[in-house]
C-alpha cells in the first residue's frame, strides 16, 4: 500500500511529540502522509479520541493518551496501524480490548519500548559503577563537607571488570545491558529468563541459569523482568539472604516485582547494597525506611530519560510507519498478541 492518502492522526502533545521527534524527522514523516496534529499540551479523553478517529489509518499514541474504548472502536472504521510512541501498551489495550477488536481486525500496534530501553540500560550500567565506588558519598563528602578522600568510604572498590554480573529477564533491556557490558574485561553473565534456552543466552553471550544460582554468585544483580501477574513479588527474601557480602542489586524495571519488607530487612540486617530507579510504592512515602539506609541508592524513576533514546522514538515511529504502508513488511517492535499476557 503506498503512503499516498494514508492519514495520520498523532494524538501526542505537542511537547512529548517535540521531545521523541526531531524537527527534520516530522517534516519527513508530514511529507509522506497526511498527518493531523494535538497542537495542545493536552492528553485526549477516550471519548475525544472517539470523536477525531473516523477516517484515519494510523494513530500515534504516547505517554497518557486514552484506552481505546468500544466507542473507540466503533468510529475507527479505517484504523490499520497503532504506533505507540512509549514502551508498554497495556493500558491502551485490556487484555478484553485486544480479544474484540485488535485480532479479529488485524490491528498492527508498535511499540517503541526498545528505543526507552537503550536508554535504561546505559543507566543501568551507570547505577553499576556508581553505587560500587559510592560516587554519591564521596560527591558529598567533598561538597557538604569538604573532606578529600573521607577515610570512612572505600578507596578500593569492585569493578564491572573481573566481576559476575546477574540478568534477571532477557528482556528489550536486560540484551542491551548484557550488550553493554561485553565491552568490559573478564565479565561473566549469568542470566535467568524461564522463556529462552541455554543456547539462546549463549548467543547473547550469556549463562543461562536458575534465580538461586544467580543470587548466590553475582557481585552485580540487575532486574529487567516485565511486571506481569506471574511476577508481582517474584524476588524476595529467599534470594536476598543469597547474595553475597557486598553485592549490589539493581532494579530498574518495576518495583512491584521486589517484596519490598523482604529488600528492607535484608539490607538493614547484611552488608549488602540496593540501587533502586522504581520502587513500591512510588514514590515511597517520606518516612519509608529505604529512604534513610545507607546502603540504598533511589533515582526518580528516570532510567528510560534521555536525548538519544528518546530521537529514537521518533526514528522508529518514521520507520514504522514506511514499513507498514509503503514496503508492506511487518514493522519493528509489533506487538504479538500470542504472547501478550507475558507482555511489561
């Protein structure tokens, strides 16, 4: 199908829109297709988006835009193609949504996530070295105190080199974390992911192995598994009490897959280290405990932030959409609904 007459709607606003997409980007994509655009800092409703969708091929979605209701459905006569400028989809789509209406219409939806998980996986590796050398410590030290090199903080501190790094998901994030830290020196991977085989992780340059193991071994542990029911509270204090004295572990997936009781005791009762980008709640409350332990590092959930990233949105949203209507080829990054219950 050629992209001549294909209309567009991008539901984004303006500002999100501006942020994932660079100029030159949607005045390539604006050329190719009949765009409309949310010239507003607004979020639609789903009875909004029900009002403006008749007619449209393709609608680009993002952080807030609505559900895609029955009254959605009903006026979205044309629709062929979702792009979801963003990672996880599941809030536009209920599982019942999906049964009704994306299957039985061949409804091809894109999801952005591996353009987000680029960016968390730097971070990941930046929570790594950060929270092994205690940059933050010596940081303020220096600062608030003015001490240089305070004897009450490491000077030797372990290294992403020579060490055993746990992944714990295969997921978008955790291969391009694994991705990363194949630069490094003498690194072994183990990873734990029930759905791939030992031959696949060797191929991502991996050791496949179980959550004991992984708990057990690793100086470095790093969670990248999606948050589904299966995995609510999947880490918990049986594999905290396995960790090793000074080893950290990273979360920068979901805070509802830690016990959060169970990551709390542990590290107020071993000497181990916790850097957390999400957490549960979140925000935690102002006197939650693991705002106040020493050996616990917490971000704003900001790991997915960031300019590379996020220009990639943008890319893989042009790419998309050439693929889908112009090339006729299945676009990067579409959702398989057979294995959606699996799905972050």
């Amino acid at each position: 199908m050629a992209s001549e007459g294909v209309k567009v709607l991008c539901v984004v606003p303006k500002s999100q829109r501006e942020m994932k997409v660079r100029p030159e980007t949607w005045a390539e994509l604006k050329r190719k297709f009949e765009v409309t655009e949310n010239e507003t800092e607004k979020n639609w409703t789903s009875d909004e988006l029900a009002e403006s969708i008749s007619g449209y091929d393709a609608v680009l979605t993002g952080w807030g835009s609505p559900p895609f209701t029955e009254k959605v459905w009903e006026k979205a006569e044309r629709l062929k193609l979702i792009v979801h400028m963003a990672g996880s989809v599941k809030f536009l789509f209920p599982n019942d949504v999906v049964q009704r209406f994306c299957i039985p219409r061949n409804i091809t939806v894109v999801s952005c996530a591996h353009a987000l998980a680029i960016n968390v996986a730097e971070m990941t590796v930046a929570l790594m070295v950060m929270a092994a050398r205690r940059l933050y410590e010596h940081i303020q030290a220096l600062r608030e105190r003015g001490v240089w090199k305070d004897k009450n903080l490491p000077t030797n501190f372990p290294t992403i080199n020579g060490s055993t790094v746990g992944i714990i998901g295969a997921s978008r994030v955790g291969r391009e974390v694994i991705l990363l830290l194949r630069a490094y020196r003498d690194v072994r991977i183990l990873l734990y992911d029930p759905y791939i085989t030992p031959e696949q992780a060797s191929e991502l340059g991996a050791t496949l192995t179980d959550l004991e193991m992984l708990f057990s071994e690793s100086d470095f542990i790093s969670l990248h598994a999606p948050l589904t029911k299966q995995t609510v509270g999947m880490i918990g204090e049986r594999h905290f009490a396995l960790m090793k004295d000074g080893a950290i572990f990273i979360n920068t997936a979901r805070g509802k897959i830690v016990d959060t009781n169970a990551l709390v005791k542990a590290l107020q009762t071993r000497q181990i280290f916790a850097v957390l980008d999400v957490t549960d709640p979140e925000p935690l409350p102002a006197d939650h405990p693991l705002r106040f332990l020493p050996n616990c590092y917490i971000t704003p959930h900001i790991a997915g932030a960031g300019v590379y990233g996020y220009f990639q949105i943008g890319e893989m949203t042009l790419k998309a959409l050439v693929d889908f209507f112009e090339n006729g080829v299945r676009p990067e990054g579409s959702i398989d609904w057979t294995v959606y219950d699996s799905l972050a």
